[in-house]
C-alpha cells in the first residue's frame, strides 16, 4: 500500500470518528505523478495547488484521464493567471480582492465555466500575508455576489503561525455565519481536529498525507 494512502485512511477514520463529512483536500503541491496516482485510484476527489503552472504541467495529462477529479486553487493567485486557472481549478480558496474577482467573473464567463469560490480573510490582520480584513467582509461579499454573481460558498484563513487555533477557527466560524455561507476552508497538517471542531468542511493536508517536502 502506498503511504499516501495509509496516511488519508487515519485521516477518515478520524473523520468518522467525529461524525464529520468534512472533505480533505490533498495538497500535492511539489510532488509527482506517481505521488497522485495511486491517491487517485484507491478513490480520492478532491487536490490542492497553489501554482497555476505546476498545475498545469502535472495535472492536464491526469484530469483528462480521471474526469471526476475536483482541483482547488489553495495560494495565492495573480490576476495575470486567472484565465489558465479558470480552464484548470474548480475551486479557487484564495479570492482577496476586487480586481481577482472582477477578473474571474469576465474569464468564466468566457468559457462559460463557473467556479465556486472562497474569500481568503486576513484573520491575524498581518501586512504580509492575503486575505481581506474582517472589517471588509460584508462589503466584498455583496459585490461578488450582487455584482459580479459569482458563487461565493465560503470563506478561508491561513491562522497566523504564533496564533491559537481553536480561537481564530472560532472567530472564521462566527464570521460565515453571520453572513449566511456554508462552507469554511480552514485547517492544515498542523490543526485540522481543531478546525473541524470548528465547522471546517474543507481542510488542505499536505504533508499528513505525502510525506514532508524537499
């Protein structure tokens, strides 16, 4: 058995231990094929990347073969990347500002491809990382929705690194309900118990599943 698949099978199980239908979400950013494939065949759906060309060049080959694969976008993405991103990605996790949106907004309509979408917020408010502040949230949740109509499902954080989980996964679950989403994209290698604790329904794991990068 190959050892990404014994590693998501502790996952589930803890998952089902929990009652959760959280999804996992694979993170095989910087690993290879013959890391995936096997994942892909023992039935896994959902994988994540944060570079639209990595993407590109390890993927386009395999979605053609396994065609209910769902691939979200979990980095940063430049608005020059949108229109690959858009024919790659199904979800994208990391929409923070209203030139991304607006772009993604003209690009899938272009192929008449419709992505679901996350609003990556700035939970820790540091000047280095992406996301929008919380004080912004409500105002650029109804332009994506009312103007742009895009499908906005949920919101994603990245805690900052000195940060409590169980705090900033709780303050990410007050904030999408008090705009009504159902869907929080929260919880990595590190913290995902905690975040599913919290009402994660999709948590990014890399490492716990393929191993530590080079």
């Amino acid at each position: 058995m190959h050892h990404s698949i014994k590693n998501i099978s502790i996952i589930k199980e803890q998952l089902s231990n929990l009652n959760s239908n959280t999804e996992i979400i694979a993170v095989s950013k910087t690993f290879n094929k013959i890391d995936i494939v096997p994942l892909i065949e023992f039935g896994h759906v959902h994988f994540g990347e944060n570079k639209v060309q990595e993407t590109q060049d390890k993927w386009t080959e395999i979605i053609s073969k396994y065609e209910n694969l769902k691939l979200h976008m979990v980095g940063k993405l430049q608005t020059n990347k949108v229109k690959q991103a858009i024919k790659l990605f199904d979800y994208i996790h990391s929409v923070d500002s209203d030139k991304l949106a607006k772009k993604i907004s003209i690009e899938q309509e272009k192929i008449d491809k419709y992505l679901k979408l996350f609003i990556q917020i700035n939970i820790g408010n540091e000047n280095q990382k992406s996301g929008i502040f919380e004080y912004d949230l409500i105002d650029f949740y109804e332009y994506l929705v009312n103007e742009l109509k895009v499908d906005v499902i949920g919101l994603m954080c990245i805690p900052p690194i000195d940060s409590e989980p169980n705090q900033v996964f709780k303050k990410m679950n007050d904030l999408n309900i008090k705009i009504g989403l159902k869907n929080l994209s929260m919880g990595m290698s590190s913290d995902y118990l905690e975040a599913i604790n919290h009402g994660s329904t999709f948590i990014r794991i890399g490492s716990k599943i393929f191993g530590n990068r080079s």
